[in-house]
C-alpha cells in the first residue's frame, strides 16, 4: 500500500505540470499493481478533469470489477452520467450504493428532476431532509420545487423544518422569500430577500429579485441600486447586466453613453465595456 500511495504521489507532483506524465506514471504502476482500486481512482480523476468521459467511465468500472463494493466509485459514475445527461444510468447508479450516503440522494433528486419525474424527486428529497446529515440545499432544492407546483403550505412546512434544523440562516430568509413572494406578500418577500442578501456571495441572484420586488412594491428609487449590486455579486453577470441596460433605458436614467458610464462608477473594466455595448444596441 506505501508502494502505491509512493506512486500517487508522484502522479501528483507530475501532474501539476505535464498531465500525460501522470498518467503515464499510473499506467506504469497498474502493470505492477493490477488490481489497485487506488490507482484506477486517480486515473479517472484525471481523465474527468480533462473531460475524458469515456475513459473516465472505463477507470470507475474496472474498480467496480476488482470491488463490487467501492461505494465511492459508484457514486462518482453516477455522478458522470449525470454529467453525460444519462439521469437513468445515474439513477441506476446510485441505487446500488449500499452505505448510507445522502450526496447520492441529493444528485438522484436532480436526476429525476432532470427526467421531468418531479414527484420521484420530491419524495428523495423528503426522505433526505429526514436524513441525520443534514444538508440545508436539500431543504432549498425541495422548497423550490414544491413552490413551482404551487404546494406553497407544503413548502412554508420544510421553511420551518430548516429553520428548526438550522436557525434563521440567510438561506432560511431566502426560502421564506420565496413563499411569500408566490403568495403575492412582496412586501413579505422584499424584507426577507433583504435579509438574505447580507450573504450575497452564496446568493448572487437575490440582487435582482430584490430590484424586482422594488419596482413592484413602489420602491422605483432602490431598483438600480439592486441591480447594481446583481451585476457586481454574479459569477455569470450577462444576464444582470441585461436588467440593469434594460431598467436604465426605460426609465431614461441616462441619456448618452457618457451618462451611462457614470451610473457604473467603481465598476470593473470588463463589466463597463460589456454593459456599454449593451446600452448601444438598446438606444
């Protein structure tokens, strides 16, 4: 076992600069160790990271061959189905795991959400919320779903349960959120969204909810503010930026490319630029 852990190493070292000698480096060692549930491990973490799905796939089955019960490796190939778009396979996958594990209830949820089997995914949801591993995204992933379907009594309950399970979480804010906005207390949603947004790093998204809301409940002067702060927390801003042009220009908040510019003072570069070009074409 030392002789393979020397050897994963070494994979490791190499492949921080040259991936194919890492690879090589395990090729060369399965030749010694054959039967190394370890090293095909850390063959398809390599093949994954570079989107070598097929290889990635072989590496998971020759561990399930050498040990039927490697529950991580099953659950990484239902991972990768699920990535393939194969939610059946992934399903299938999961289902053999045998160990208590609640991340392969979780992505089993998206599966069947993903085959449009939204009541399959409710109810692997329910049963996980129940699990002793708590994890609060359950509870997020099944308040969302039973708001889309309009069960807002039902999700209001699991708000509760999270907020039992969890305290009163930004993430908890954010859920009560989204209730009472299907329920139509935007002013309700409003205060509870403001709430979560303290943590706008988790929830990048909530900035445009909030700008939404503003408008709906006569708060047109804080809408470009949380618009702002959309473009400035999302990860992806291209949609952000989309709503704030759009709210600029509707509103007649600049009349030029030069007032334009000035309403994103203290923004990035690339943000201005891409957000200019926008402005132009709604002009």
């Amino acid at each position: 076992m030392d002789n393979v852990n020397n050897i994963i190493y070494q994979a490791k070292f190499a492949l921080k600069n040259n991936w194919l000698m890492a690879i090589n480096i395990l090729d060369n060692a399965l030749k010694t160790f054959p039967d190394s549930e370890e090293i095909y491990m850390e063959l398809a973490e390599i093949y994954h990271s570079k989107n070598a799905h097929k290889k990635t796939m072989d590496c998971y089955t020759k561990v399930l061959k050498i040990n039927p019960q490697n529950d991580l490796a099953r659950f990484k190939l239902g991972n990768l189905y699920l990535e393939m778009n194969e939610p059946k396979l992934a399903i299938v996958s999961y289902n053999k795991i045998k160990e208590d594990y609640p991340e392969a209830l979780y992505n089993k949820a998206i599966a069947y959400r993903t085959m449009q089997k939204h009541d399959e995914a409710i109810k692997t949801l329910k049963e996980l919320v129940t699990h002793s591993v708590q994890m609060i995204n359950a509870y997020k992933y099944l308040v969302e779903i039973l708001i889309m379907f309009g069960k807002t009594k039902e999700a209001s309950k699991y708000v509760e349960l999270a907020k039992n399970s969890f305290g009163n979480t930004c993430m908890v804010h954010y859920l009560r959120g989204l209730v009472f906005a299907r329920e139509k207390n935007l002013i309700g949603a409003y205060h509870e969204y403001m709430i979560a947004s303290r943590e706008d790093a988790e929830y990048p998204h909530i900035h445009g909810l909030l700008g939404k809301l503003a408008e709906a409940i006569g708060q047109s002067h804080l809408v470009l503010k949380h618009l702002k702060n959309a473009v400035r927390s999302s990860h992806d801003n291209t949609n952000s930026i989309n709503e704030l042009v759009i709210h600029v220009v509707n509103n007649r908040l600049a009349n030029n490319v030069d007032d334009f510019i000035a309403l994103l003072d203290g923004f990035d570069e690339s943000i201005v630029i891409k957000a200019v070009e926008k402005f132009k074409l709604q002009m």
